[in-house]
C-alpha cells in the first residue's frame, strides 16, 4: 500500500533501476505531475481532505510503478535518439567500417556539433560569466538576491536546451522535458531546493568548460579538414596551375609527379581520420554531458 507520493516516486526509481538515467528523470517528472495535479483536483472536487485517501484511486488510474516502468521500457525501445549509436556489425570487413564512416549520418552530425560548439561555448560562458559577476557583485544589495535565483533558473533551461541538442546530434538519450515543480512548494523550499540541487552547480560548471571545449573541438576539426581538403586537391593544383604544396618564404617545394597521387591518397585517408575521431569525440561528450546536466 502506497501512502504518499514520496513513496510512489521511490518505489518508480527502484522499477527503473538499469534504466538510462534520461529515463528515470523523465519517468519520475512525468509520475509526479501527474500524481500531484490528480490529487489538488481531488481535493477540490471531493470531500476528502487527506492526500493518502485520494492517492490510491489516482494510482489505480495511472498505473502501478512496474506498470509504468514497463512502459517506460518499452517506449525507450521504440523511440531513440535520431543518432543513437548502434553497434557496428561484425560482419563487415575492416576496410567497409573504416571508409563507410562517410555514410554514418552520426559521424556528419557529431562533426556538425564540435564546429557549432565554439559559437554555444561563447554564448554559455558569457552569460554564466555575466550571471555569476553581477549577482555576486550586487549581493550586498537587496536587488542582489533575486539575480542571483534568476540566473540560477535560467541555467536550469539552458542546461535543458543543451541536452536536446546533445540528443539530437550526439545520439545521447537526455532529458525530454524539464523538472516538474510543484506549485504548493513554498517559495523558500523551491529557492533551497535550487541551491541545494547539485544539477545548479554542474550546469554552471558545464557551461564555463564548453568555452574552452568549444575552442579545442573547433581548432582541431577545422585544422584536420582544412589539412586534408588541401592535400586531397593540392596535386591537382600542382599540376594545373603549377602551384607548389609547399612553399616557404622564397623556397618552393614541388612533389615529383609519380607521388602527387600518395598525396592525395594521405589526405583521404585523413580526412576519413577525422570522421571517425568526430564520432569518437561525439560519444565521449555525450557521456560527459548527461553527468553533468541529468539528476543521479
């Protein structure tokens, strides 16, 4: 017998156990508005004045926590992020795995990714920067307080819209709707709740580090496809237009013709290099992500 929703939201956790971490947050949100928003109808529409006496037929509506976490199971089997990472088959060869990395659309969308990252770096750091230095600079000051309890919000929601696209281009199964908070909470346990959570503080931290994040995915990747662009099409325009691949200062330095295509063959096959450290980088980030921005 479930007596309060406390108790429904834990035995939910304990059905999810194994379960993606996304996934329990999800659940567990989703399970407690519902609860919560049945049970204050209830109590306007009935003569019963007790939570516990309302709860029981508001579980039996909406299900068991096996119940719903066997729905939740087999939602997450049916529904997956578009660029979930799925095991590569064994049955190809080596060289079909390595040169089809040019047809994975998640190695195109984790690239898409570390080059965009500089721009979000940019944008997260200035505001949690920003955030950070007036709030503390003005906490002496009245005005001080609410600043700091805004911004702290709206890192909550920035932190969310980077999940989604993490989710969206990294594959990375993350939240799919932000925290439920529940109306007859008290402002002060809400404004406790906000410093006490730990998702506040790695959230800030996430979005000082996606600068310097941003910066390296960007100088790497630009480097690496510029590099190999240059060496796929320096012969032709050796040959063409007689211009050297390598010039320093005043000292040309000119590929004998009979190696021109190596050249060509290094850079493709450095340019499938970085597909596949794109990739690489893509999951690595996506696991960094979710331990940062989703609740334990």
């Amino acid at each position: 017998m479930i007596n309060s929703i406390d108790e429904y939201l834990n035995s939910l956790k304990k059905e999810l156990k194994g379960c993606d971490s996304a996934t329990i947050q999800d659940a567990l949100s989703d399970a407690e508005e519902h609860l919560r928003t049945a049970i204050d109808k209830g109590l306007e529409e009935s003569d019963k004045v007790v939570e516990a006496d309302i709860l029981s037929e508001v579980i039996e509506k909406y299900g068991a926590p096996d119940e719903i976490a066997n729905a939740y199971r087999d939602i997450e089997d049916r529904i997956r992020p578009a660029f979930a990472r799925d095991q590569v088959s064994s049955n190809k060869s080596w060289i079909l795995r390595f040169f089809g990395i040019f047809t994975d659309a998640g190695a195109w969308s984790s690239l898409i990714y570390m080059i965009f990252a500089l721009v979000t770096g940019i944008i997260y750091f200035t505001w949690a920067v920003t955030g950070i230095s007036i709030g503390v600079s003005m906490i002496i000051l009245i005005i001080g307080v609410p600043i700091i309890i805004l911004f702290l919000y709206s890192v909550r929601g920035i932190a969310f819209i980077e999940g989604r696209i993490v989710e969206a281009l990294l594959g990375e199964r993350m939240p799919r709707r932000s925290r439920f908070t529940d109306k007859n909470v008290k402002l002060w346990d809400r404004i406790k709740n906000l410093f006490t959570d730990r998702r506040t503080w790695t959230g800030i931290l996430y979005l000082i580090l996606q600068l310097p994040i941003g910066i390296i995915y960007f100088t790497i990747m630009t480097v690496l496809i510029a590099l190999s662009i240059a060496s796929i099409f320096a012969p032709i325009a050796e040959i063409i237009w007689q211009i050297p691949i390598v010039q320093t200062g005043n000292i040309e330095y000119v590929i004998p013709v009979v190696l021109l295509p190596l050249i060509t063959v290094l850079g493709f096959l450095l340019l499938t290099i970085t597909m596949h450290l794109a990739k690489f980088v893509g999951k690595i980030h996506g696991k960094y992500a979710k331990i940062l921005l989703v609740s334990e």
